[in-house]
C-alpha cells in the first residue's frame, strides 16, 4: 500500500507560470515544489489545529473533577453499568 495519496487541482495560469519559473530557477521538478509548498503549509496548519485544540473548554476541563479516590481512571470498575435481564 502506498503511503502517499495524489491530489489534483486546477491554478490559475500566473500561479503556475511562477511555480514553473521556481521549479526551473531550483533545477527541480514541478511536482517537488508543489509538495514542499503543501508539506510547509500543512505543517503550519496542524501547529494551528493543536493549539486550537488545546484552548478548547473540554480540555481545559480535564482533571478539574473532584473526588476523594485517588487513581480513579485506572479502575476497572469505573463507569461499567451492570445490566440484568427482568
């Protein structure tokens, strides 16, 4: 199984004219260009979805329970609902 996936996409033709000159100045193919463009952007994306993430109310709620046993969530027991048949 390959771990790449090809995307597809139109640019309008002053994009691709100068990310051909870039490909020609670097004396590197089109297509190398591009996935270092995509690789830079989605890396600056994921650094801006995890630091979104983090400042999400639900994660900064974690941990804020109040109870009186220690290790809780390392229970078996914990949230298990018996159930019987009537």
């Amino acid at each position: 199984m390959s771990t790449t996936k090809i995307v597809q996409t139109d640019v309008d033709i002053e994009t691709y004219e100068i990310l051909r000159a870039v490909a020609s100045l670097e004396k590197k193919p089109l297509k190398e260009i591009l996935r270092s463009i995509l690789r830079d952007y989605a890396k600056k994306e994921k650094e801006k979805l995890l630091k979104e993430l983090h400042n999400d109310p639900l994660w900064r709620s974690i941990g804020l329970l109040d109870t009186d046993e220690e290790d809780l969530s390392e229970r078996d027991d914990w949230g298990v609902v018996g159930w019987e048949s009537e």
